[in-house]
C-alpha cells in the first residue's frame, strides 16, 4: 500500500493503507464464526431447527441499522470501529474459553451470535463513512472498491479456513485464533491518526428522524434504495436457497462439488464488479444502470429453465458481477452527495433497507418452493 506515483496512488495513504489492512483481519474473522457457530450448534445438539434458530438471531441485527445512524453520526467513526473489533475479540475469546471446559449451551451461542452480529453492523457503516475522511473525493471510486474487495477476499479466506480448521482443531482454539485475528484489527485502527470531527450530539428519535427526512426528501436517493433493495430481494435468496436445490436437482451425485463451484464463481464476480470500479469503469447515470440490470438478472434467471450442462456456474458468474458492481455505485453515489455529517444516519438507513431484503428474499424464495418446482420459479423470477 505505498504511495507510487501521481494521482491514481494518490488514495493509499499510511491511514487508508492501515483501515484496508484492519478490513481483512476482519473480514475473515467475521467469516470464520458465521461458518463455525452454525457448526457448533449441530454438533453440540444434533438438530437442525436450532441452526436455523441461530442463523435467524444472526439477521436480527440487520433490522436495527436505523436506529445505528444517530450513534454512528455522535461518535468518531475510528472510536465505533476500534469498539466494534475489540468487543468482537472477547466475545471470541469468551467462546473459547468456555467451549474449551464444556460449559457452552445453544443459548450463550446465540446470545453471542447476536452481539457479534450487532458489532458487524455497526462496523460496516461506520468504515463507509470513514473513508471520505482518509482521501480525496477524486478518489473515492477506488477506494470504496478496493475496500470492498478486501471485504469479500476476507469473508471466503474466513470460510475456507473456518472449514479447513475445523478438521483439524477443536471449536475453542479456532474462536480463541479468531478472537486474535479481531485484536490485530483493533490495533491497527487504534494507530490510525487522523482529525476526525468529534460528530453531532444525537437526540434519539430526532436525529432519526432527521436522517429519515434527508433520505426521503431526495428523490434520487429514495430511487436508488429502492432498485438496490429489489436487486439484493432478487439475487439474495435465490443464492442462500436455490443455489443448493440447483446443484442437487442437475448434478446429483456430484451436487456438493457443484455448489461449491457456483458459489465460487458468484464471489469471483463480486470481486470483478469491484474490479470494474477500481479501474474505474464507472457509470454518473444511476437511472438508466438500474432498470437495465434488473432486465438482465431477470434474464438470466430464466435462463436457468433450461438444462444448461455446467454454464449455470456462468450465470453465478455474471450475477455477482452485477450485485458488485450496483453495490459500489450506489455507495459511491451517497458518498458523494450525503453530507458528510449525516453520513452515519444516511448509510445506516440505506444498510438497513437494503439488508432487510436478504432474510425476507429467503423466505419468499422457501414459500414459492411449497408451490411449485425449481425450475418454474426461475422461469416466474426472471419473468
């Protein structure tokens, strides 16, 4: 992250360079315990409705990211971020403790899950409005996607090591490794050194509902909430719920593998819908970018109709591309237009909409399968 030469490096700053590094401990930390508590349950319990419990608990927090604005705006934004991380680090600890001397029960994992997943929440909006302070609004493009794919590098590393870990060591070193890897990224934001703003005083509902005015009175902010929620409605639990009914229903045997590799290739297209930004293949007409995405991701759902002999693992491709890309400009759109001292409350709402779409795409996903075969509802989707 060394400053090269002109102004495309202008961006990596010791600062900027120190917050992406924390984003990566991070990020894989937060991967590791959203594979292994999961995990745990099921092996403590053997039952697969109190993981569906758990994972439940864990969307719990997404609901809150309204009431997170205010807070996020009376704070300084490295203070929410160095909290965040360290209380992630003992709670991790705390479960390595206790998983070490047999004291964990299914009520403590998901008393935990929800603290963990709170601080995730937290974090990620907190770190979006962080960034316009570290480097020039002239370089924000890069910035945001070079944050961002450090993000989805972070979360499958996590996995991968999560899994891999697993087969080899015990639940309490894995949490108690975590917990490390949470604490290396405290410590580097606890060394970024930058004049932040000490933020506004917050008055609850007030600045709430400050926040809610701001979003709703611009129309184009309210449209472009609207098409990303729609998106992330679309793509979310079509990937959480029929990406497994679609590698069982076309690869049998080999259903596992094929998962894996649909699943794959969708995380490799997010880091290309990244990489489009970072090179700064960007779009300044967010209207026309819209409706044309949603035409295509329709498309190629219907697609997914027909027996397509491995070229579904494409569409994969091609959707995680597109959910990336969307995601970078609209985040590049409200940081260039929210003021910077409502950033808080403004990406805490926006989050907060457009999160609520994942469990709610899930369940629309898990009720239209009691109606009808896999296939038809890619064909109603995309239609």
């Amino acid at each position: 992250m060394k400053i090269k030469n002109g102004r495309d490096s202008a961006y990596r700053t010791p600062n900027y360079a120190k917050l992406w590094s924390a984003q990566v401990f991070s990020s894989a930390a937060d991967g590791v315990w959203l594979i292994a508590l999961p995990l745990l349950v099921l092996d403590l319990t053997g039952s697969k409705i109190l993981v569906g419990v758990i994972s439940f608990i864990e969307l719990v927090p997404l609901t809150f990211g309204m009431f997170t604005g205010p807070l996020i705006d009376s704070l300084r934004k490295k203070t929410i971020l160095y909290m965040c991380n360290t209380g992630r680090a003992v709670i991790m600890i705390l479960l390595a403790v206790l998983s070490a001397n047999g004291f964990l029960t299914v009520w403590i994992i998901g008393v935990c899950a929800f603290c963990l997943s709170l601080q995730s929440m937290l974090f990620s909006p907190a770190k979006v409005a962080l960034i316009p302070i570290l480097v020039p609004q002239k370089h924000l493009d890069q910035a945001t996607s070079l944050m961002n794919t450090s993000e989805l590098i972070g979360l499958i590393v996590g996995k991968l090591i999560s899994g891999v870990l697993l087969a080899a060591i015990p639940f309490g070193l894995l949490f108690f490794i975590n917990g490390t890897a949470f604490f290396v990224s405290a410590a580097l934001i606890a060394v970024i050194h930058i004049s932040e703003p000490a933020g506004l005083k917050s008055k609850g509902a007030e600045a709430l509902k400050a926040g809610y005015r701001m979003l709703k009175g611009n129309s184009s902010w309210m449209t472009s909430v609207g098409y990303f929620f729609i998106v992330n409605l679309v793509i979310a639990g079509f990937i959480s719920v029929m990406g497994p009914i679609l590698a069982v229903e076309r690869f049998h045997e080999n259903y596992s593998v094929w998962f894996a590799v649909m699943y794959a290739m969708f995380q490799g297209g997010m880091l290309l819908g990244n990489l489009a930004v970072f090179f700064k293949w960007n779009t300044k007409r967010l209207e026309r970018l819209y409706p044309r995405t949603l035409t295509a991701v329709g498309l190629l759902i219907m697609f997914l109709f027909f027996q397509l002999s491995g070229l579904e693992s494409v569409i994969f491709l091609i959707l995680g591309v597109i959910i990336s890309y969307i995601d970078v400009q609209t985040v590049l759109f409200f940081q260039k237009t929210v003021p910077t001292e409502y950033f808080g409350r403004i990406f805490a709402l926006i989050f907060s909409i457009v999160k609520m779409g994942e469990p709610l795409s899930a369940a629309v996903y898990t009720v239209l399968l009691v109606f009808m075969d896999a296939d038809y509802i890619f064909l109603a989707v995309g239609l």
